[in-house]
C-alpha cells in the first residue's frame, strides 16, 4: 500500500519520487536506514529501468522477500498504469488549451526543484570526505560539460571507490606495523 500510494501521488518520474520514497521508507516506516536506502539508490540508477521501479523493488526484496518484491512493484506500477490511461484520454482533447499549457510551465520547474532536493539528500549522506566530493565533482563535469554517458561514468566512480579503499587498507595496515615496530 505504500508504494500504491507513492506510485498516485508522485510526479515528475523517478527522481522526483526520490526525497519521497526515502521519506516513506526511512523516516515513515523505518523499513531500511539511510546509509541502505542511499546504496538502493545507487544501484537502482545503474540498472537498466526507470530509478522508481527499481528502488521499489530492491525496498520491497529487503522487507519481505520476492513477495515484498511483487507487491512493491504492483504497488507502484498500479495507480501509474491507471492514471496514464485517464489521462492520455483527457489530454488528447485538451491538449492544446491554454490553461494547461500554462499549468505545465508550471510543473517542469517544480519537478527540477525535487530532483535537486533528491541530489541534496542523497549528496548529505554519500558525500563523506574530499574524495567522495571530489568524484561527485567529476561525475558532474563528466556528464555536464563533457557528456559522457552515465553507465562509464557509474563504472569509474566504482572504481576510484575501490581505489581508494586499497589505498586506505594499505595505509591502515602499514600504521598498525609502525605502531607494533614502535612498542
């Protein structure tokens, strides 16, 4: 029933639903914490489909299994399916009046203001040092200024992720012999 009511009420697609879902599943119900909720994320961006079916499914598995799993995605399908029914029907005859026209200048700007909000929730809890920055920073000027697609993008941010954890067990592991040298 979540996700029912996260698929009615949520527009602007995935990453719009982002700060929503988190809301829900984190705050609301308690279901995952944030650190789990910002890795679903992750993933649920790197696969193949739309971000708000995927985190809705891995949320759904984590709760109950497959059938958490299937009733989280019929959740959230559900009341999308229904309403682009309706609506592709009312649109078509409506389309080219003003007041809608105006209503949906109106929206596209609220629902990059979301996005930003999702980036900023998620940026507070995965950005934890100045490397972590200094990838975001790179990821953006990747993507923005030198269009690069997300999937090389997403592989070599897990990369320098990798990178930096050898580099710091390496560091960790000569400290802790200089210290057994040292007594």
């Amino acid at each position: 029933m979540t996700f029912f009511k996260l698929g009615a009420i949520s527009f602007g697609g995935g990453y719009a639903m982002i700060p929503l879902i988190e809301g829900e599943v984190v705050e609301n119900k308690k279901w995952v914490d944030k650190e789990k909720i910002v890795d679903i994320f992750a993933v649920a961006e790197s696969l193949p489909g739309a971000i708000a079916i995927n985190t809705s499914a891995f949320v759904g598995y984590s709760i109950a299994g497959i059938p958490g799993t299937v009733a989280a995605l019929l959740g959230n399908l559900t009341p999308s399916v229904f309403i682009i029914l309706v609506l592709s029907i009312m649109f078509a005859q409506v389309s080219s009046n003003t007041v809608v026209k105006s209503a949906f200048r109106g929206i596209y700007p609220a629902i990059v203001g979301l996005i930003c909000y999702a980036g900023y929730k998620i940026g507070r809890t995965s950005v934890k040092d100045i490397f972590s920055l200094c990838i975001m920073v790179l990821a953006f000027v990747a993507a923005t200024f030198l269009n690069i697609e997300p999937i090389p993008i997403i592989i070599s941010g897990a990369i320098l992720g990798v990178i930096l954890a050898v580099f710091k067990t390496t560091k960790r592991v000569k400290n802790e012999k200089r210290k057994v040298k040292e007594k």
